[in-house]
C-alpha cells in the first residue's frame, strides 16, 4: 500500500529497531493502528536521498509493489 496524502506516521505504530537499510530507505516492523494485530515490514523512503532521473527509484517501487 502506498500512502501519499496522509503522513505514515499517523497510520502505523513503528518499533524503533531498523530491520534494514538500502540506498533510498530503512524498513521497520510496524502495526497497522486500525488492526494492531497484524505486523508490516515498511520500507520508507526519504524524498531527499532521490537524486537525478529516478530509473534506480522507479526499478526499486516496482519491486516493492510486486512484494506482499
């Protein structure tokens, strides 16, 4: 799920522990707030680590929108 116009923060309850970073993000374990029973592994992405055309970001949300 992408989420554009509200902030994930309101959305999801983040553990402070990193599960794991790469070049464009960390991802976190998180609970949805409206289901807190379920757990996400969430990959955030910081708009100021995007640089020059995008192809590397492109090729990288079309992994994650393939991922479950």
């Amino acid at each position: 799920m992408t989420i554009a116009s509200e902030d994930i923060r309101e959305l999801y309850i983040f553990d402070e522990k990193e599960l794991g970073h790469g070049h464009y993000g960390s991802v976190r374990r998180a609970k949805f707030i409206r289901d807190p029973g379920k757990t996400y592994a969430i990959k955030t992405i910081r708009k100021d680590n995007i640089k020059g055309n995008g192809l590397l970001l492109k090729r990288e949300l079309e992994i994650l929108r393939n991922s479950d």
